[in-house]
C-alpha cells in the first residue's frame, strides 16, 4: 500500500523542480526591482539636493545672519568649496571624492552637483542615501512564498488523484492477498497431517517422502510470504530460548526435505546456549538458511550446522556443499535468486537480512562456484 511518506516525497520532488523552473522569472523580477530602486533612489538624491540649493538661494533673498543647514533622517550631505575643501559637512564616510555623477558604495548611494556662485562660497554638494533593497527582498520572499504554496496545493491534489487508483489496486491487491494467505493455511495444515499419517502407513515410500518435502517447502515459503506481509505488525516480543534445542527441532523438520536429495545433515549443536530473541524472527532465519542449503545443494552431499558459544558471542553456521554463489553481495537483495531455474521468490534472505541489521547481528558469507557456500551469523 502506498505510504504517505512517499506522497509527500513526490510533492516535494515536484514543489523543488517547478519552484527551480519558476526561479528564472523570479530572478528577472528581482533585477528589474533593483533597477527600479536604484533609479528611484537617484531621483531622491537629486529631489533631496534641489532642495539644499534653493535652500541657500533663498537664505541669500532674506539676507540673513544664520544659515540653518538642511537636516534629514534619510539623506547626509555636504559641501565643499572650489578646492575641494569641506565647508559644512553632514557625511558619516569622509574624504568622499569622485568625478562621475553617481557613485555606489557597498553601503550608500551618492549624487554630486556643482553649484552655482553662493554666499557659501560652495563648488560642490554631495549627497547621499543609505542602500536599502529590504522592501524588495521582502516582495521576492512573499512571492516565493506565495508562489511555493500554491504549487504544493496544487501537486499535492494532482498526485493524490493520480495515484488514487493505484492505493485501491494496492489495496486490493493487499486485502487479496490476505485472505489467500489466510485460505491457504488450512489446507496446507491438514495435508501434512494427511501425509503424515499415509507415512505411518506406507514407511520409506519414495512418492509419499517427495509429497511431505514439498508441503514442507510450501510452508516456508508460506511462512515467508506471511511474515513479509506483516512484518510491520510483527510486535518485538522477546524472550529466553533454548537456542540449542530449538535449532534442533529445526533440523529435525527439515530432514525429509534432505532426504528426498539423498542430503546428510551433520549437527554439531553445543548444548545450553540460550539468547533472549524474538521466536518468529528466529524461525525465519533458521528456515530459510537451511531451506537455501537443501535447495541449493547437489544430490548426495553435505549440510553442516554449526552453533557454537565463544566468550559472550554466539555463532550459528550453515555449510553445504552445493553450487555455490557467483556474487555474494547481492544475495541480500529483495527478489533476488541465484538460481531462476529453482523454486522460491527472492524474499528470504532479504527477510533474514532486514531482522539481522535490526537486532545487531553480524553476517558473513563465503562461497566458491560448485564447491559451496557457509553463512555465519553472529548473535
């Protein structure tokens, strides 16, 4: 069934690329903006030192002793005479001298204007104003903003109703599955029982030890597809197990599997070695390591399992002398097989591998091409 994690991860996905797209246009707004703020700015400052010259006209019309200088909160200005000399200065950067026009600092924009024979006895009047694009960025934010929201609206309604036929297939896939499982068990259950009963019967059959070997290899595969399914509901319920004892009845039930390829188990299982683990997930690597070994091994050959308990760390081996493995760092891999000619779906070491990284334990394999494999797992 599909996750809403992965819905918010496509939205994402597709929030990020269209707001890349619409960047550009962005981008474009803001260098026109700050175009407009720098040509607005100059007509201030200009504006601004108009106003300072009429200010010193008019105080030459009124003949008057004082001159009170233009002051503002905005605007810093000066001016100097024709060498260049301050005469009245209002400027926080000093020694401010340039031919052109205009000149742009980090900081500040400035504007020059000569000026006209004064009372003041001036050449020069610069102005300046303090750079401030904070208006505009705060625009391009809101924009983005804006913008940003919008399309993640939009992606996320788009996305829900495109996938919303694949959630009811997966759905119904799901809830199909299920019950198929659910179906499957009983008859499996009473032809064990069946055949069980028929061996009691008819001892050393051939044809009645093939029947129980595949109802035997239909239950792990059974058991894997089951817990795959619900793996998820699986609760970490642990508990003290006589690992010894439990990886021989294990054993045990997987010996008419081997039997019917003419395979010969040797246990060398230390006895009283306990571990606090959970028992399904126990299950599903012991089962699926020897159902692999049987599967994957030649007629007539060898399966050693080992458990063995050395200082505080318990290892659990498995050896065949089967066909061996061309690349061992695939095995691992969902739906991956070895073998596509041979039975199963790929899911079992997968299954073996997601409970081993969960409860800490260490894998090593070995294998040689049409020699066999060992896999070792370390508790």
């Amino acid at each position: 069934m599909i996750n809403n994690k992965y819905e918010i991860k496509y939205i994402l996905i597709q929030v990020i690329l269209t707001l890349f797209i619409a960047f550009i246009p962005i981008y474009f707004y803001l260098d026109a903006s700050f175009e407009n703020q720098s040509i607005k700015d100059k007509m201030d400052l200009k504006n601004y030192a108009t106003s300072i010259i009429l200010k010193i006209e008019n105080f030459e019309k009124e003949n008057s002793e004082i001159f009170y200088y233009p002051r503002s909160n905005i605007f810093t200005s000066a001016v100097f005479d024709k060498n260049n000399s301050e005469i009245f200065s209002l400027l926080k950067t000093k020694n401010l001298n340039f031919d052109e026009e205009f000149k742009k600092t980090k900081n500040q924009l400035c504007y020059k204007e000569y000026l006209l024979e004064n009372i003041l006895q001036g050449k020069t009047l610069i102005v300046c104003k303090e750079i401030d694009n904070s208006l505009v960025i705060y625009n391009a934010i809101i924009l983005l903003l804006t913008i940003s929201f919008f399309i993640f609206l939009s992606s996320f309604f788009i996305i829900k109703q495109s996938i919303e036929p694949y959630r009811k297939l997966n759905q119904y896939l799901d809830d199909f599955l299920k019950d198929a499982m659910h179906e499957l068990k009983t008859p499996i259950g009473v032809a064990r029982i069946n055949v069980d009963m028929l061996q009691l019967r008819l001892k050393n059959d051939k044809n009645i030890l093939r029947i129980k070997s595949a109802l035997k290899n239909m239950t792990v595969i059974y058991e894997d597809l089951e817990y795959y399914m619900q793996q998820n509901a699986v609760k970490d319920e642990k508990r003290d197990i006589d690992f010894s004892s439990f990886l021989a009845k294990r054993v045990e039930f997987f010996n008419d599997l081997a039997i019917s390829k003419n395979i010969t188990f040797y246990k060398y299982i230390e006895k009283n070695i306990s571990i606090n683990f959970n028992e399904i997930e126990l299950y599903r690597i012991i089962d699926n390591n020897l159902s692999n070994a049987i599967k994957y091994s030649k007629d007539s050959s060898n399966i050693t399992v080992s458990l063995k308990k050395e200082e505080n760390l318990v290892k659990l081996i498995f050896q065949d002398e089967g066909v061996g493995i061309k690349d061992t760092s695939k095995i691992f891999q969902r739906y991956f097989r070895g073998d596509k000619i041979t039975g199963g779906f790929g899911i079992g070491l997968s299954i073996v591998k997601n409970i081993c990284d969960k409860n800490g334990i260490k894998i090593e394999v070995n294998s040689q091409v049409n020699e066999g494999s060992s896999f070792m797992y370390i508790f």
